[in-house]
C-alpha cells in the first residue's frame, strides 16, 4: 500500500486534536473552523432548495458538538439568516470551549430556546442543524431527540448532521435510538477524516451523503495515523500500486504473469468457477486451468475457450496438475460442491505450498473443522499469500463464538482482524462496506458507499468474480493482503462502470476498462486525482 487514508474512531479524533491544541491550535478556533466547515460544505454539497430559505434551526447538545452548532448558529445570523437555536438542556454547563461558542452567540443577538419548542412549525421550510450529540455518543440518545429529528424530516426541512447524526455510534455504527427513529441526515459533515461509523452498520443508511472537510490538523491525523499501525486504512485508488495491475515490460512471457489454478464442482455446477476463471484471465493472470471431474468436462468446454480444462478427481490428481502445470496460485471453492470429493481437494489445496483464495464451498468445508483448518494456515509457509474471502453468513459458520443476530455486529473491524490473528491469513469479510484484515498489519476498508455505491454489485456470481480477480494476482506475485485490496477496488469500480442491470458475467468484462483507464492515467479509474506510486510486489 502507498498510504494511508485513515478512517477513525471517536477516540482517535480526540487524540488528533489534543495533539493539534498542544502544538498551539486553541480548541475554541477548531470549534470555529468546524462551524465554517460544514455551513460550506451546506452551501456546496446539497440541493439548492436547501440552501435558498434563509431560515435555519440548529439543535444543540449538551457538549462540544453542541459548540459547534452554535457556531453554525452565530454565522448564520451574522450573514442575515433568520435562526432559532433549541438546546436539549439548556441550563446545564457546557464545556468551557462551547460556553464560549454560546456566549458569543447569545452575544450577537441570539436566543435559546429550549428543545421542547422545537415544534412542526420551527422546522418547517428550515434547513435543520443536528448539532446534539457528536462522535462520543456512548449511551442510548433521550427520546426527545429521536422525536425531534424525526419530526424534521417528517416536516421536509433538510437535515445537516455536524459529525454525524446524533443517535449512532461513530465506532460502530450502531444505533443507540429508539427503534422507531426514522430520520436520514440529507448531508453529514465530518472533519479530517471519515470515522468508522459513517461506513458501517447503520451509519450507511443514516446520512445521503457524507462529506470530510478539512479544520487544519490534517498533519496531526496524518501522525497519528502512521505511528498507529491499528488505526483503520480506507481502501482508495490513491492508496493501491495499480500502476503494477497493468503489464509494461515489452517481454513479458506469459508464465510470468502466473498460472493459475481453479478447482471447479461437478455436472450443473460450474457456473461460479467459470466466472472465478474468465476473471482471473482478464485480470492478469498469464494462465488459468479450470480443474473438474471428468463428467463436467464437456459442458466446461462448451462455454470456455482461453480458460484450459483438466481432470481433476482426486488429491493425486491436483498434485500432479501443480506439478506439470507450473502452478502458481490456487483458486478453491467456487462450485466446488461441500461434498467427499471437495473435502478431499481442499485438504489436498491445503498441504501444497502455493498462494490460495478460499472461497464458497470452500470456507463451508473448512467450518466442519475450523480450529484445525486454521492450525494448518498458520502453519502454512504462504499464509500471507492466503486469503478467505467470507461474506457475512460464511464468516459465522466459520467463527460461531462471533454468531450474533442480523446483520449489523457489534464492531466489524474487530471481528475481521480477529480472524485475521486466528487464521493467520488474509480475510477479505465481503459487504458494502469490505474489511481486508492480515494478522499484524494495518486493517483496511472498502466503502461502497456513497459517491461509491454500486448496490447492484448484490448479485449471484460477484463474490466469485472477485476470488478470480485475487487468484490472479496471487499468481503474479502479490502479496494476499495488497492482492485483496486491488481487487476489491477494482470490483467495486466495474460495477459502477456498468451501473444497474448488472449481472456477474458483466463484471469480468468491464475489466478490461477498468485496466486501460489505469493504464493510460496513472491513476484510479475515476476517483483518485494524485499520481499513483509505482510498487512492486509482495
């Protein structure tokens, strides 16, 4: 990986502004720039008709969140807005930074007015400021202002989150509001850097869209982020080698880029491996043999030209094809079939000392015996070329003690890099919001989410798309943990590429797009705006 673009925890933030206020910066003046960052980002990033009222109503809490909406409040009436400001406790000591704040509203002309006069009528035609609780919110949220967001959304104001919509927690995403709390933030602004919550569990479905303005302790973010090794990576093109993904030695042999070897199921079950193999072929591996019995050979045939087949029955069977065909990486799971056969192929996938992607079927057997299978993988001598690629339902088979109810645990983050220490290997825990965790390294996140959002990318066949694109990259040489990352982004990236209507087989064909885009700009497809580093492998 190139760099680091971090994604924190509340705690995080707040180290990143002690450290900024020890370096001189007071914490008033970053109260103000947060006020000026999210009436800019309101002017700039929402819909004109929220923007056009000149009436606004900001609910302030109880601490520095608080402070910055009385900031946003004060600037308002200084540009002529006509404001009310409701505080959910009004008579209660706010820290010293936001008594300030309030001090100089209520200075420039400003009333308090408590939340309870909050009413239809004050957010009616108003562009509403959810200025109550921030990224320290530990404790379910009083009802009071679950009903008053509700009601502002209810009433059609537009809704502007300062950090993030009061109710959710900043690490998780959880919802700590009643369960009837309906409310979508129009626009949340958050400051330096995204924070875990806005990218998982509820955080997602709770704001339209999230925008990171600066308040000028980007160094001090950047810091923190660099000697912390556990603070979460944000999976961007700026931060991948995908300068390597495009080949550019004029001599280049095809058993360089790597050959690379999927184990496919039985008659009427090829359909995943097929895919996995056509994907990996477009992605940049130099050979791909799809491996089968010997009743399925024909219908492989039928739909396969590039892609090579080969009987594959038993575990002599696979080590002679490793041996004869050169191969360099293994792709198992995909159609395998949770069956003898499969069990026998995977214990076999397991003892070769190759790079592997565990996939579907694959992950299924393994949960048969977990503990065993992961004694085997930090023992293997390519562990950190192996990479599991669970969505959430395998990943719960495969570590029942995390089987919690829904879809939404406590702290993804902790459960990825958890497995990642049991197994020793990558795990590449698949969703709209993808965590790639390797045991001792910095985890990393995909968003999907967003400007990024590509929910069509839901669909049967994709998860097997991206074991191909990984294998491929296994087989030329990169590392499991930077082959994952490189993948998933450039998943995520043909299915925007093609946009709704998607169907899997669509995805190993917007490929070649994604790789020429890269090729001729030096840069990510339609994201990054900075030149990407050259990076070798591994």
């Amino acid at each position: 990986m190139t760099a680091v673009a971090p994604i924190l925890t509340s705690a995080e933030m707040r180290a990143a502004e002690r450290a900024a206020m020890e370096r001189g910066i007071a914490g008033a003046m970053l109260m103000e720039r947060a006020g000026q960052a999210v009436l800019e980002a309101a002017r700039t990033d929402r819909p004109a008709r929220f923007w056009a009222p000149g009436q606004a109503a900001v609910l302030a809490g109880p601490g520095n969140n608080g402070g910055d909406g009385y900031v946003i409040a004060r600037l308002l009436r200084c540009e002529g807005w006509d404001v009310r400001l409701f505080a959910l406790d009004p008579a209660r000591a706010l820290p010293p930074d936001a008594a300030a704040a309030r001090s100089a509203f209520e200075t420039a002309g400003g009333v308090v007015e408590p939340l309870t006069a909050f009413t239809p009528d004050a957010a009616r035609g108003r562009l509403v400021f959810d200025a109550l609780f921030g990224t320290g919110l530990a404790r379910p949220i009083p009802p009071a202002v679950a009903r008053a967001l509700d009601m502002a959304a209810a009433e059609g104001a537009g809704l502007v989150a300062v950090d993030i919509l009061s109710g959710l927690d900043a690490d998780t995403g959880a919802l700590l509001a009643p369960a009837e709390m309906t409310a979508v933030a129009d626009l949340t602004v958050t400051f330096e850097a995204p924070k875990r919550g806005h990218y998982l569990g509820e955080g997602p479905r709770r704001s339209r869209t999230l925008a990171v303005r600066p308040i000028g302790i980007a160094a001090d973010v950047a810091a923190l982020a660099t000697q912390d090794s556990h603070v979460l990576g944000e999976i961007r093109a700026d931060t991948l080698p995908l300068g390597a993904l495009v080949p550019r030695d004029p001599l280049l042999h095809k058993y360089r880029r790597g050959h690379l070897l999927v184990i496919g199921g039985g008659v009427g079950k090829g359909g995943a491996a097929r895919l996995a193999a056509r994907a990996a072929l477009r992605f940049g591996a130099g050979l791909v043999t799809l491996a089968v019995p010997a009743a399925a050979i024909g219908e492989n045939a039928a739909r396969l030209d590039a892609v090579m087949l080969t009987v594959c029955e038993t575990e002599d069977d696979l080590a002679r094809i490793i041996r004869e065909r050169k191969i360099a990486a293994i792709v198992i799971g995909p159609g395998l079939g949770p069956d003898e056969r499969g069990r026998a192929l995977l214990d076999a996938a397991l003892e070769a000392a190759l790079p592997l992607v565990l996939d579907a079927d694959a992950l299924t057997l393994m949960a048969e015996s977990a503990e065993a299978c992961f004694a085997r993988l930090r023992r293997h001598p390519a562990r950190r070329s192996i990479v599991l690629t669970p969505h959430m339902g395998e990943f719960r088979r495969l570590f029942p003690q995390h089987a919690l109810a829904g879809d939404g645990p406590a702290d993804r983050v902790a459960l990825a890099v958890d497995a990642a220490e049991k197994t020793g290997a990558v795990v590449t825990l698949k969703g709209a919001a993808t965590l790639v965790a390797a045991d001792r390294m910095r985890p990393l996140l995909h968003p999907a989410l967003y400007g990024r959002a590509a929910p069509w990318l839901a669909t049967a066949g994709a998860g097997d798309v991206l074991a191909g694109m990984i294998g491929a990259l296994l087989a030329g040489g990169w590392a499991g943990r930077e082959a994952a990352a490189a993948a998933v982004w450039c998943h995520v990236e043909a299915a925007r590429l093609h946009g709704p209507g998607l169907v899997a087989e669509d995805l190993e064909r917007m490929l070649p797009a994604i790789l020429a885009r890269i090729g001729e700009q030096g840069m990510g497809a339609g994201e990054a705006k900075g030149r990407v580093s050259p990076a070798g492998r591994g």
